[in-house]
C-alpha cells in the first residue's frame, strides 16, 4: 500500500510541473538599423506571446552581454544608433516600458598561473585580465527551427591582429520558443523564457606579455556582472538582491556524472513572482568536443557576490547600461563575481586546449528538475514489485490458512 502511495506522490510531482505559454520567435537581427556597425554589438529576438512580448538581447558591445527583459509591449526594439556608440543610456527602447530586466555582462576575461594547482582564481597572485573589447567579434545567424533560434558569435581578431587559425572563442547563444532540454550535453532545460549560452575557449592561447608567457601552469576565468532590474530596498524576511544556491539532484540521467545544479537567482525569481531572472548551470565544464565527463573540470563561481558599486567604463558602454541606465549601481540591482574554470588535478588549461561553459539565463523562475519518465518507471518497479509481491503474498497466506481451517473437519476424518 505504501509503494502505491509513494508512486501516486511521484507521478503528481511529475505532472504538476506546469509548461509555460510557448512563444513564436522573431527571427534573430544582427544591428537592425545600423548602417555602419561593423561588429555585433545587438543582436535581438522577440518572443511573442499570447499576451505579452519577451526580448532576448545579446551583444559584444564592450563587453559581452546577455539581457533578457520582459513586458516590452511588442517585438519593435527602437535603437539610437548614436547613442549607443556613445554610450549613452536609455539608446535602446522598446514599445513600452519593460517590466523587468535580467542579464548578465562579462567585461573581461582573466588569465591566471595557478603553481599550487588549487583551480579556482581566488589569491592567486599572478593574473591578467583581458577586456572583452580588445577582440573583433563576428555573429552568423544560425538556421531557425520553429522554437528555436540561435546565433554564433566568435572571436576573429585580438588587438587588431587576426588571430591564428584556431585561436577562437566560440559562443552558441541561443532562445526557444517553448518548454524542453537542449539536445548538447549538459542538457540543460529551457523554457519559451530563457535562452542558453555555449561559451567555448577554443586553443586560446594569447600573446600578451613575457611575463604571462613564462606562467606554465595557466588557467582561465571572466569576470562577470549579473543584473536584475527589481532593485528592491531590503525586504522584511531580507530576502532580496542575486543569491547563488546549489541543488543536489537525483539522478544524473541527462548530464551524466554531474548530480548538481548551479543557480544564481533575484528575489522575484526565488520568490514564484512574475519577476526577475536567474541564471542556471551544471558545475562541469568539457575539456573536449566529444563532451566526455571524464575529460571535464569545473566551472567554480566566486560566491561572495559584492554589489556593483561602480560603473568602469566598459560597463558604461555595454549594452547592459545602454537598457538599464544608472539603475545598474541601484542597491541590490547588481553583484560582480568571477567564474574560472579549474580543479585540482586536471592538468591546466593547457592539456586540452579548450573549456566550455554552458548557462542557461531566463526570466522569473528558474525550470526545475524533475524525475525523469525512466527513474519514474524504476523506482516504481522498485517499489510497486515488491509491494505487489507481499500483497499476493499474504493473500495466498490467508487464503491457506482459511481453507486449512475450514476444512480441518475433513484432514482429520481422511487421516484417520
Ligand atoms: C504563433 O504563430 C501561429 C501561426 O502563425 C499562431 O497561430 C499563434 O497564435 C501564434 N502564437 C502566439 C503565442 O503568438
Ligand atoms: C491573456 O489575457 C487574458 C485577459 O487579460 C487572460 O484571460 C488570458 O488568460 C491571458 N492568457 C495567457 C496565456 O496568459
Ligand atoms: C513596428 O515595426 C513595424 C515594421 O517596421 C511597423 O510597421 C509598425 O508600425 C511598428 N509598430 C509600432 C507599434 O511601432
Ligand atoms: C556622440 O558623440 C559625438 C562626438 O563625440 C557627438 O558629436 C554626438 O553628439 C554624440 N551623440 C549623442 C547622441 O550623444
Ligand atoms: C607570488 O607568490 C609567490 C609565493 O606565493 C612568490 O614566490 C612570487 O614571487 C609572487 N609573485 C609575484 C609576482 O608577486
Ligand atoms: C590558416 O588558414 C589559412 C586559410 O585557411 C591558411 O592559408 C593558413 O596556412 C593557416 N595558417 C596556419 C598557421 O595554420
Ligand atoms: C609576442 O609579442 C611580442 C611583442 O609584442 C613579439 O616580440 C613576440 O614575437 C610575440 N611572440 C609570439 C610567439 O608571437
Ligand atoms: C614552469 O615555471 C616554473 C617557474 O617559472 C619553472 O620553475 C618550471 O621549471 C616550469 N616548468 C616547465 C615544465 O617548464
Ligand atoms: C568607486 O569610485 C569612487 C570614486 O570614483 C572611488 O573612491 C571608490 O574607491 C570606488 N570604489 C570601488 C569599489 O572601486
Ligand atoms: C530605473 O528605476 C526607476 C526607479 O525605480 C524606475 O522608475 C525606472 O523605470 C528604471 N529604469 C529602467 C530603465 O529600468
Ligand atoms: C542617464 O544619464 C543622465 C546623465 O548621465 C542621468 O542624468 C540620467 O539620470 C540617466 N538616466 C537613467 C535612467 O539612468
Ligand atoms: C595546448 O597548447 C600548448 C601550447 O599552446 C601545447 O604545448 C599543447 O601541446 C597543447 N595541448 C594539446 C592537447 O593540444
């Protein structure tokens, strides 16, 4: 009996987990409007919903940025071209006043030497930093499939100078249209309001200075800036601001050897609202194109999470700040933060030559995992089986015993 109530509980989680209204995308637009952008500095698709429209921004303007921003009124994105090279803020508008934004921006990226081989950049004390603006970026738009659309940014020269053949990063961003998991390991769920970035250091190995070129045991990281527009002041249960938490999940069945979810939400989201963002990851990042988990490190996110207090320069001309505006050093808009890829043990950087990052970033609240079909089936095997089994069990057991007693008149006289 309690095998069945268990499966009945499971099964109801399973299909309580409520599919969010799907959205039909526009097609993605690199620089609509701009006549003389020579590098992706916007690149934007609208997913229309029955009621409200959702944009997806992405650019290399300065620093990388990823936004998503919701209740924008329509899919018309208005850009002053101007404006946002100078960056000015408020350059890019939409149809009406979006209810909130979320992103994340990452301004530089950090090559470390790492002699005690401890893997996270933490005190270090040698290390460069790289602003994401000394590279020329490209963008492809990528072939559509009616619930997903995606474009590739990657790296063609640092410094002016191109760089060698396969010297790249290589950025997969990509938005959906519904509910669903990625069909790229780790496989991470999406919904019609989130979209996904597959960041990948490609044989990148910089020519920055002699110092750097003599570190041997060399790792990299980026700086990264996470946002939200729900600048709440603190709250009565001092829920508020970007919070990092770390969920064990059951099973490993679609990111194999990886039991762990990384997130990084705003209040709105925690809280169920119809606000904010999160940003939602695997702690595993492949070290090569196979995806293998046994050729992997980590991706380790400082945890601290400082406020933004103030805006350096290329923040002031990121396409974040040309959105959000002054809000951005808003108390608990934004946290900085450093996520560098490493463990103890794996051999640097340098022996595979490449490192992923997969994230998921979404508006309100992240999707959760749940059993999948397969754990479902065994785990009801598991305990439905043997339930089953005592059940007919004890049935034959009181059924003999019944009989023997019913018809003990009859064993007697026969025995006799
Ligand atoms: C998406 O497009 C289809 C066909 O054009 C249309 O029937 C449907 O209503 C649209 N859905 C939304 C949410 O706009
Ligand atoms: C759209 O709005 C109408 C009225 O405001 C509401 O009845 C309907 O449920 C909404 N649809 C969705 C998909 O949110
Ligand atoms: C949105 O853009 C289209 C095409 O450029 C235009 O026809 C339409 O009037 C615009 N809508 C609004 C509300 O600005
Ligand atoms: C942008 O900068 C140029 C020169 O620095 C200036 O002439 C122009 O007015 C500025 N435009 C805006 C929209 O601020
Ligand atoms: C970094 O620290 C190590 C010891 O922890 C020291 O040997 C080395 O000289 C330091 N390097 C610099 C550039 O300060
Ligand atoms: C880089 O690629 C170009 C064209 O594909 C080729 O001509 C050149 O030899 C390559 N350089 C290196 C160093 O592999
Ligand atoms: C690195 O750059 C320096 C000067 O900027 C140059 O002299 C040197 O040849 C470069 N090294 C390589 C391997 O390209
Ligand atoms: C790596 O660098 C350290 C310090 O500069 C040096 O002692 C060591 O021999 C180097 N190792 C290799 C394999 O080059
Ligand atoms: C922020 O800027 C002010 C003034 O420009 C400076 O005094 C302060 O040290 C800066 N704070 C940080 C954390 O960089
Ligand atoms: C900035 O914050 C103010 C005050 O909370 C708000 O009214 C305004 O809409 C925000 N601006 C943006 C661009 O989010
Ligand atoms: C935009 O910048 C101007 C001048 O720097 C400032 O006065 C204004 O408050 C800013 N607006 C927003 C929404 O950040
Ligand atoms: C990675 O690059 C370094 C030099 O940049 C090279 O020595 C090493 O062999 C490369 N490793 C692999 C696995 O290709």
């Amino acid at each position: 009996m309690r095998g069945a109530v268990v499966v009945v509980v499971i099964l109801a989680a399973v299909v309580v987990v409520a599919a969010l209204p799907p959205r039909n995308l526009t097609d993605p637009e690199v620089n609509p409007g701009c006549e003389e952008c020579e590098e992706p500095w916007l690149v934007v698709t609208a997913g229309e919903g029955a009621n409200n429209t959702l944009h997806h921004l992405w650019g290399a303007k300065e620093t990388l940025s990823f936004l998503v921003v919701a209740g924008t009124g329509g899919p018309n994105v208005s850009v002053d071209w101007d404006a946002l090279r100078n960056g000015t803020n408020r350059s890019v508008t939409f149809q009406s006043q979006p209810s909130h934004v979320f992103g994340f921006v990452i301004p530089s990226l950090i090559l470390y030497n790492d002699p005690k081989d401890k893997g996270a950049f933490k005190d270090q004390n040698e290390s460069l930093r790289v602003p994401v603006s000394d590279f020329t970026w490209s963008a492809e738009v990528l072939p559509r499939s009616p619930h997903q659309v995606a474009v590739k940014l990657q790296t063609t020269h640092f410094q002016d100078t191109p760089l060698p053949n396969k010297t790249r990063i290589l950025m997969q961003v990509s938005a959906y249209g519904e509910d669903g998991r990625s069909s790229v390991l780790p496989h991470l769920l999406y919904t019609p309001n989130s979209a996904q970035l597959d960041l990948i250091l490609d044989h990148f190995k910089l020519n920055l200075t002699e110092e750097a070129n003599s570190w041997n045991k060399t790792r990299w990281g980026m700086d990264v800036v996470v946002f939200s527009s729900e600048h709440k002041a603190e709250e009565e249960d001092g829920d508020f601001g970007l919070k990092f938490h770390t969920q064990k999940s059951l099973d490993d069945e679609h990111t194999p050897g990886v039991f762990n979810l990384d997130q990084l939400t705003s209040a709105g989201a925690r809280a169920g609202d119809e606000a904010g963002g999160y940003l939602q990851w695997r702690p595993v990042s492949y070290l090569t194109s196979d995806r293998d988990i046994s050729e992997a490190t980590i991706p380790n996110l400082n945890t601290s999470l400082p406020a933004l207090v103030n805006l350096t320069e290329p923040l002031r001309k990121s396409l974040a700040y040309a959105v959000m505006g002054d809000n951005l050093t808003l108390s608990g808009a934004a946290v900085t933060s450093i996520i560098s890829f490493g463990q103890y043990k794996d051999g640097y950087y340098e022996a595979e030559n490449y490192t992923t990052w997969t994230v998921a970033i979404g508006e309100g609240e992240p999707p959760k995992e749940t059993f999948s079909t397969l754990v479902v089936v065994v785990i009801s095997l598991g305990v439905v089986l043997p339930g089953a089994m005592f059940l007919v069990g004890c049935m034959v057991l009181a059924v003999r015993r019944w009989r023997r007693h019913s018809s003990s008149d009859s064993i007697l006289i026969t025995a006799e």
